[in-house]
C-alpha cells in the first residue's frame, strides 16, 4: 500500500467513525515546556487535563490527526533501520470519558483492531499486544487485560510490562500520562532470535511495536506523584514510518515510497548506491527531510532553541553530502517539497531552499578550515592509544565551532578518538578562564566601573552576536578589553572582513540598539542555559551556577557583567578598525557615540 494511501485511508476511518479530523500542529509547540511537537497528543493536553472544554473547540469528544513529529534525542542514531528526526504519527483521541458518547478502553481497542485489520489488511493472528503489569503504586491493568481476552487475544499473545514499556508520558515534567497498550506485529519467525521471543524482544526485530493506545488517567505533578485526572482520556499514536515499512515489506521506511525518489536523486547525484553507503544516503535523506519541516513552520537556522536543532542538521546534513561529493542538495530537498506539500500546504514556502543555501554558504568555509586542522593533528601523531590531545580538539571546537559528536564522527573514520573527560575537562577550564577574566575586569566591582564602561560591555555582546550572525557560529570569543573610549573584540575568523561584512554588522548592531532591547540578568545551571538556547554543548553540569544576559531575544550570552539595563542607552555603534590579531583570529575596535 502507497503510503499515501495509508494516511487517507487513516482518515477516512476515523471521519466514517464519527470523529473530527483536526489539522497537524505546528513543530513549534504553542506549550513552551517542549523545544519541538514529539507527539500527536501535544496540541491537545489542555483538553486532555480538563482545563478547556473540548466540547466547546470541536463539539465532540472525538477526534483524530495526521500529526508532524521532531525527535531530537537519537540524531547520532540516525543512520539505522527506525530512526528519524522527523516523522509522522496517526492518532486518535477520545477526550473524557462520557458514559453515552464517549469511549474508554474498550472503544479504543475495538478501533484498532477494526482499523488494522479490516483497512491495512494485517492478520489478526499476527498481533501481539503488551499490557501493564502494574508498578509504582498503579495497579496491574486487569481491565485492558480482559478485553483482549474478549477480543479472542489468547494469553500467549497478550505480554505484561512495567512502567519502563506501558505506561506513557508525560511528555515535560509534569503533565497527563497512563497505562498504555501496545499492539506489535510479528513479521515472522525468520527475522526472529528464538522460537519463543516476543515484543519487546531486545536481540532482534521480529516484533515491530505499531501502535500505541494511552489510557491516559493520571497527571504527574512536579514532585513526581501520580494523581487523577479529572476525567479519563483515550490518546492513541500509530509511527506512520514503521506501518509503511511494514505494509510494504521493508525493514525500513528508507526502502520505502516515503524516501525512494530521494534516495534515487542521491544515487544519481554522488555516483554511489544506496547499498554500499546506507548510513551517509540516510542521514541526508533524513535531515533534508526534517530541515524543509522546521523551516516550513518558520524556524531559521540560528544557535538557539528550534533553531540550533535546525542548524546542527543542516550542517551535518552538509557533511554527509560531501563526503558522497554531491555539489548540491537542492534537488534532493525539492523532491521531497513536492512530495510532502501535497498533504502539508505550508511546504509551498518558496524560502525553504533559500534559507539551506544560505547556511551552506556560511558554514563551507568553517567546514574546510575545521576539516584540514584535525587532518594535521591527526597526522602530526600526537595521539596516544588512538586518542588525540583533548586540548588539540578543543581547539577545533573553540576555533571552527565543530561540536564534539562531529569531531568524534571524523576521528573514528580513521580509528581515533578524543577522550570526552578530557575534552570536557578542557572546556570546563577555558569557562573558568573567561569567567575569572570577566570577574576580575567587571565582576563584582561594578560601582567602579564607569558608565561608559557598561555601555561598551553591552555593545560587545551585540557585536559578538551580530558577527556570529554574519560570518557563522565558528566566530567565537578569544579576548575582549574595554576603556572609557572604545571596545576591543577578538574572535575566530580567518579572513579580512570584507567592506559589506563589516557594514552588515554595524548595521544589526544599530538596529538592535533602536529597538530598546531590554538586558536582563538571569542566574541557571549550564544544562538549563543550554536547554534555553545559550550556546553550550554538553549534558552535564558540573559548574555552579552561571550568569546569563539576555539582550531581547537578540543575544544570550553567559557572562559577569555589568551591563546597562536597556540598548537605546548605547547611542550610535561604529567600527572603527579590523585588524589580524595572530593565526585565525581578528580583532575589531569600535565605539559608541
Ligand atoms: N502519546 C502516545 C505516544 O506518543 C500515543 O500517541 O506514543
């Protein structure tokens, strides 16, 4: 079955089965306790909590979606069998239980069987399903267990989880979640481990999990306590790329007709099969996928939030074409705007290839200067046990902006590795290095600091952002010294700027200045900085707290201060200078009049 075919027969199901059909939400939740939508039931928790009336938005309590899903966690997965960033999840809802209209466990398991079996033509016999053996104070889910049974699901096929596999949610730290069932397909005994395995099986993929329905009851409230809801819900999820796999004989949703125009292109393009470079087909494949669907909702590329997901996928999206000496990806993300903006309208953005191109433009020439120095630190030998210098690789973090995963990626191809302790040791060494500097210029003296001072010290991170903007992300920091009369800024770059470069920046700056931006000081872990969009690439937090200054939502930058409280205090910002200040990095001077 075309894939196609699967989502409108999905919804013509759930339409002849009296349910509205609600339109995908956007990847940018509107609930900001989420980076990006990872599941069909986002749009609707305030109806699921009670909180709104679903009655009074939809006039039923049923209601189903074809909804666009980002998962940023397993991006170095990508690459495997069933992994992607973007993908698409079919849903159903039945939204507080209602003795007369509404449905519980039993409707929803009668949909399913009704859905999979009689529209997708799968063998009822085939169905294993899993069901929660009650854990953490939740009791074991008898309910679901015996209308299964009712359902002529013999006990062989029905399989008890704790709350690691059958219970789901919440998707943040708090929010709505339940005992859920899952229904898994056998694809047979040949792709099986031994005769008896089952889902969930860890050895092989004989059992494919398809769909998953949440009775959904309980809300998790901050301190990790399970309370009722105050009415029931049904929230289901069907992976749309693993029914398609399935429904067309493949063991991946690559094979299948949701990639293979693109996957074709990409044969065609770099002169190389499918077969023989699975991985870097994929990883293009799957981010020129996942790049046109943020864009399309409006994200631009950037070192914040959504648009740090969307850069860091582009760039290594990048990576790969090289490597598979593809000249250009426009061809490869215009197939699958034309693919997908037949269901999703929004593709019909004419700025999508316009907005990857840019970030090729800027990032190439970081690429290849980042690419040649871990060449030569590689084959200066300075490595022992496989392992480069940490301090070697730091330095291609600080100076090409290369993040870890992407050096280790690099390294690996030719047996190497850098040690990650040490690698981080570093980084934590160089902060402490730049917060002491700033401490021992501003912090903690800010009454002697003049006026004058502060301005330039505000003006500073405006141009260090406004350069990142203009140049790349490899433009970091390397120095910074302040006077009464000007700002003195050294950061990563390798060539002159040009006349408009420089131009271009002065005039962000300026505009940043206009617009009153208000400067706000906000004290938080390293991880929470990173999660809010603060440039920082690890996930542990071994430093105490840092301060974070945010300039609007122009600039965050971790820092020790003393700034003025609003840029229209600046005054007018010009460059006075742009000089070489050593190898790969330049200086600039500027004031403020
Ligand atoms: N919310 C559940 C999931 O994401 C069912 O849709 O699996």
């Amino acid at each position: 079955m075309k894939s196609k075919e699967v989502r409108e027969k999905f919804i013509q199901f759930f339409k002849k089965k009296e349910h509205k059909i609600v339109s995908s939400s956007s990847l940018i939740p509107e609930d900001d306790t989420v980076l990006l939508t990872t599941a069909g039931m986002q749009q609707f928790v305030p109806y699921l909590t009670g909180e709104k009336s679903v009655l009074s938005e939809f006039k039923t309590r049923h209601l189903a979606s074809v909804q666009k899903c980002f998962r940023t966690l397993d991006i170095e997965e990508i690459g495997d069998d069933t992994h992607y960033t973007f993908f698409e999840m079919l849903g159903n809802w039945s939204i507080g239980e209602d003795e007369e209209k509404g449905y519980f466990k039993k409707g929803a398991i009668e949909l399913a069987i009704d859905f999979f079996v009689n529209e997708m033509g799968l063998s009822k016999e085939r169905i294993y399903v899993t069901v929660f053996k009650g854990e953490k104070g939740i009791p074991r889910d008898d309910e679901a267990i015996s209308i299964w049974t009712d359902k002529g699901f013999p006990k062989e096929r029905i399989a008890e989880f704790g709350t690691e596999d059958n219970f789901w949610g919440p998707t943040s730290e708090t929010g709505p979640c339940g005992p859920c069932s899952e229904i898994h397909y056998d694809r047979g005994q040949e792709y099986g481990c031994l005769e008896d395995c089952g889902p969930n099986c860890e050895n092989c993929n004989r059992f494919v999990e398809l769909w998953n329905l949440v009775f959904m009851e309980y809300n998790m409230e901050k301190d990790g306590s399970y309370t009722k809801l105050p009415q029931k819900n049904i929230d289901t999820g069907i992976g749309f790329e693993r029914l398609v796999s399935l429904l067309q004989g493949k063991d991946s949703a690559y094979e299948t007709d949701l990639f293979s125009s693109a996957i074709k292109k990409i044969e065609e393009l770099s002169g190389k099969r499918y077969e023989e470079n699975k991985k870097e087909f994929r990883v293009i494949a799957d981010h020129a996928r996942g790049s046109i669907f943020l864009i399309a909702d409006s994200v631009l590329p950037s070192n914040k939030g959504a648009g740090y997901v969307l850069r860091r996928i582009i760039r290594r999206m990048i990576r790969y074409k090289k490597e598979m000496g593809i000249e250009s990806l426009n061809e490869i993300v215009d197939i699958f705007i034309k693919e997908y903006s037949e269901f999703y309208h929004e593709l019909e953005n004419k700025n999508i290839l316009k907005v990857i191109q840019e970030e090729e433009e800027k990032f190439e020439k970081t690429l290849e200067d980042g690419l040649k120095e871990l060449k030569r630190i590689q084959e200066k030998g300075a490595m022992k046990n496989d392992k480069i210098d940490a301090g070697d690789a730091f330095y291609v973090y600080q100076t090409f902006g290369f993040p870890l995963e992407m050096i280790q990626e690099e390294l690996e191809k030719s047996g190497l590795s850098v040690d990650e302790e040490k690698f981080k040791e570093a980084f934590y060494k160089h902060q402490e290095i730049s917060r002491k500097g700033a401490e021992e210029k501003f912090g903690g003296l800010s009454k002697d600091v003049g006026e004058d001072e502060a301005k330039l010290h505000t003006a500073t991170h405006l141009l260090h952002q406004a350069l990142r903007e203009v140049l790349g992300d490899h433009v970091i920091q390397r120095g910074s010294d302040i006077n009464r009369e000007r700002l003195r800024f050294d950061f990563s770059h390798s060539q002159s700027l040009s006349k408009e470069e420089i131009m271009e920046i002065e005039r962000i700056v300026n505009e940043k200045i206009k617009e009153d931006l208000e400067v706000k000081e906000e004290k938080m872990s390293l991880e929470k900085a990173r999660e809010k969009g603060v440039i920082a690439l690890f996930q542990d937090d071994k430093m105490g707290d840092i301060s974070v200054y945010y300039i609007g939502n122009f600039s965050a930058e971790a820092c020790g201060g003393p700034h003025i409280k609003k840029t229209s205090e600046l005054g007018k910002f010009t460059i006075k200078k742009e000089e070489s200040s050593g190898a790969g990095v330049r200086r600039i001077k500027a004031v403020l009049n």
